[in-house]
C-alpha cells in the first residue's frame, strides 16, 4: 500500500471562504486517519488575481483551526518549493511535451478574435460558445497553421497559448469516491488553455504535474472542481502517469438551501464566512471573521465537520481526535450541506460551558485588559463561575459580567419606568442599612436575609429583587441579586445603593 498523501492548494486571491477550511479539514483527517501527509500548497499561478497577505491569512488560519501540515509553505519537504510561482520552471517541458505528442497545439488568436468567435456562436444560438473540437478548426493555431508559419510567429515573438487537444469522439471516466463514476463525452469538453502567454502555466496543467510530483494519491476538492475533473483525468492519462483517486465534496449551501453559501449571504444575514476577520488591502473594507466574533476553534472545526460528513450516529460533539478516528470519505454526502448559523452558536456555546473556569478566566481576563479593566485571578475566576453558562460567545463574557469590573454608569430607562417609585430611595436605604448590619456576607445567608427583609415589611419580593438588580448592574440582567451583592462586596454594594438616587430622578 502506497503513503496516503493528500493535499490542500488555495489561490491567493483573497480570504480562505469556510468551505475551503472544510475542504482543509477533510483532506487533514483522511491523512491523520491513514497516518499519511497533508501538504499545503499555494498554486499563485494567475499573478493578475494575486492579493497581498492572502496567504499569510490561508496560514494563520489554518493555525488558528489546528489543522496542521506536514509538507508546505514554511514547512519543508522532499518536493519544495510548495508556491507554483516559485515552480514554474518545471511545467513548460510537460507543455511542451504534450504537443510533441500531439495532444496539445500552440493557438495564437488575439482576444478579439476569442470574442468574435463566442459573440458568432452565440447569434447561432449556441448555449456554451467555447473553443473545441468544432472550433478550433476555424481559429488561428497550429492545427489551421503550417508548421513554418508556426514556427515563424513563435520566433518573432507573437504570443501564443498551448491548448489540449480534446478528443473528438471519446468517453471520459472520472471514478469518485463520493459519486461514484461519473462519464463525460469528450464533444462537451472544450481546449483548455494550458500553458499562458505570460508563460505561467494554468492550474490545470500545474496541479496536474505538482500533484504526480507530490505523490499525491488522493485529490480531495470542492465540487465546483467536478467539471474540471474529465480534463484532468485526461492529462493523466497523456502524460503517462497512475491519476490519483478523486473525491469531489458537496457545496455549503445558504441557510436557506438556495445556492451556494457567499460572503453577501453572512453579511445580510449577519455572521462570519471567513475564519479570521479580512481587511481588503484595495477597498479597506473588513469582513468578520469567527476568531474575531468569538468563536472556539475546537466548536467551528467541529461544526465544519458535521457540514457533508454524516458519523452515522446520533453523537454531535466531537473532539478532532474522535473525528480523526471516525472520519471516512464514504460518509461524505453527495448533495449540499445548509449552513445553519445559529447551530454554529450552539456549538460554541457547548464548548465554552464546557471549558474549566481557569481556561475562561484567561478569556475573560484577556477581555478586561482590552477595555482597560483589571482584576484579580481569583476574582474573574468568582465572576466567570457566575455567569459562563450565559455566555455563547467569548465577548458574551464580558458583556454578561461587566457590571462586576466597574459600576454602571446610566440605567436602562425601561426598567427605572418600572420600578422606581417615589418611595424607592427610602427603601433602598433601609436595605443599606441592612446590609451594614450584615454579618455573613455570603450568598446563600444574603438570600434568607433579603427574603426575611421582605417578608417582615410586607413588600413585593419582584419590586424590591428588580430594583436591587437595576442600582447594581443598571439594567434587568445578570445571575441572582444576592449572589452579585455577595461577590461585589459590602463597600462596593452601598456605594451603589446610595449613588443610585442621586443619578436617578
């Protein structure tokens, strides 16, 4: 049995999109599953589309998500370098090979030549106007050409592209993991460019050699690569070598199950289709991204996973050790997967009540500091205790803690509309004086003692619980009263309670 060595190749033109992180996971899983390599590779072949600091983004993020390569950018291996641009000496003589061969020609057409022909199919009513089998005998090429005339342009430096020379009358096979074998006629196909002008290759030629020389035995991609996938085969099949098996994975789809999950679909629906926040470098403008918005990496990776890959169980959660374990291309779905935000939240939020209470202190904490905040080890620890559970992302924590951390400095008028009567001041100072009284300062003896409180004076147990609640976090939210006047403290309570009047009317 050969290694099993699978790879993920993103283009640098912008952000990693969340179905290329899935793509990422599953070729990393396949790999740990059968203890073989995950190499990355950039294939930057198309320079025109190239943006600054994408791949240093398609890094950090994988980082970021624990998903770790073997062989890649920054990672040296038996096959560097591992960025096509830095290869690109090595796919001419392939090219050249191919026409050599005759399954490839040199096609010296202008651009506006290429649009004359599309524009002349499609006033035929031609659906897919493209260069094939039946147009390329009426195109400028080495097919239409003779050879010294051929060979004449391409020494006085008239630029040209190598093209495939698609068979005319062929049945092509694909065998895919996931869908089984897929036949495409050669007649649909159309002459792909191989080789550019600019004298860079296009990826169909480049993945093709790096992932024979990369003894990749495995091609796992996205399915909008499926249609590329008879074209590759074929290339294989000129250039002599074993194809590797190919599984195509499903497409994440939009909530709604309409299409495939795009950048607009996060913003209009408000969440994060990027791993990590993306400032464009043209534009300036920011795109969120799950880090930034406060979600675990262990809870996106295992939300991720779940999106094509059934385990065949009723289990949910799964640590990247347990994925790895049960991970197999033969449950990967054929049809698209609907990304469901607010599972992606369920999640996260399981993986945060499910962290020790050090492990979201330091969160928390990490929080504070960027608000200028500071606290005890000890105290966060007390406050994180209180109110994790409520949390379903990181800055949840600070939004459901704050009031602990410095005192409120207005009051949500809905809730003063309420409950602030006329005669509040004057019960909120004898429940000062309660309090000063108090001996036992812990929670569960400030509940009997506030309840009692109540009690003898024949209050409302809502009026006076709310109103404690309002003078101390500044608003209706938080965990129970005794327990926040039992972690702030006596001082800090009072100092609450007698400011509250002063600022409230």
């Amino acid at each position: 049995m050969k290694e099993v060595r699978v790879r993920f190749a993103p283009s640098p033109t912008g952000p990693l999109h969340i179905g290329g992180v899935r793509t990422a996971l599953y070729n990393y899983l396949f790999a740990r599953k059968h203890q073989g390599k995950f190499l990355l590779r950039i294939e930057d072949t198309d320079q025109t589309r190239y943006v600054p600091g994408a791949e240093d983004y398609i890094i950090e993020a994988l980082k970021w998500c624990g998903i770790s390569y073997d062989e890649g950018v920054g990672i040296d291996g038996p096959h560097a370098p591992y960025r096509q641009s830095e290869r690109k000496e090595l796919y001419r003589q392939y090219a050249d090979q191919l026409v050599k061969e005759g399954h490839a020609y040199y096609a010296f057409d202008t651009p506006e030549a290429l649009e004359e022909m599309r524009e002349r199919l499609k006033a035929k009513g031609v659906a897919t106007p493209q260069y094939d089998v039946f147009t390329r005998p009426e195109m400028t090429n080495s097919l239409t050409l003779s050879e010294a005339e051929c060979t004449s342009r391409i020494v006085s430096g008239e630029p040209y592209v190598i093209r495939i020379l698609s068979p005319e009358n062929e049945e092509i096979i694909v065998n895919d993991l996931i869908r089984g074998e897929v036949n495409v006629h050669s007649s649909r196909l159309d002459d792909k460019v191989l080789f550019k002008s600019d004298g860079m290759p296009t990826y169909h030629l480049a993945n093709i050699v790096d992932d024979h020389i990369m003894e990749i035995t495995h091609v796992i991609r996205g399915e909008e690569w499926l249609p590329s996938a008879p074209l590759h085969v074929l290339l294989y099949k000129y250039l002599g070598w074993e194809p590797p098996q190919f599984a195509h994975l499903p497409l994440l789809l939009k909530p709604d199950g309409n299409g495939k999950l795009s950048k607009r679909d996060g913003d209009r629906l408000g969440f994060p289709v990027f791993p990590l926040r993306w400032t464009d470098p043209v534009s300036g403008e920011v795109s969120s991204g799950y880090r930034e918005s406060g979600y675990l990496p262990q809870a996106f990776i295992n939300m991720l996973a779940l999106l094509g890959w059934n385990p065949g169980t009723e289990q949910e959660v799964f640590s990247m050790d347990e994925l790895v374990e049960l991970f197999s291309i033969e449950r990967v779905g054929k049809s698209g997967s609907k990304f469901d935000p607010e599972k992606a939240k369920w999640f996260n939020h399981h993986y945060l009540s499910t962290l020790d209470i050090a492990s979201v202190a330091g969160l928390l904490g990490d929080l504070l500091k960027e608000k200028g905040l500071s606290a005890t080890e000890e105290y966060i620890q007390q406050v994180v205790a209180l109110t994790k559970e409520r949390a379903v992302l990181i800055p949840d924590l600070y939004e459901q803690s704050w009031f602990f951390f410095k005192e409120p400095d207005s009051y949500d008028d809905k809730v003063v509309q309420k409950f602030w009567k006329p005669e509040t001041p004057a019960l909120l100072g004898k429940i000062a004086d309660l309090l000063k009284q108090t001996a036992d300062f812990s929670a569960e003896s400030l509940e009997t003692t506030i309840k009692s409180f109540i009690h003898d004076n024949g209050l409302g147990m809502g009026q006076v619980m709310n109103t404690l609640r309002l003078v101390l976090v500044g608003g209706s939210f938080g965990p129970g009263v005794a327990a926040i006047i039992a972690l702030l403290g006596r001082e800090e309570t009072l100092k609450r309670i007698s400011r509250a009047p002063e600022v409230i009317q």
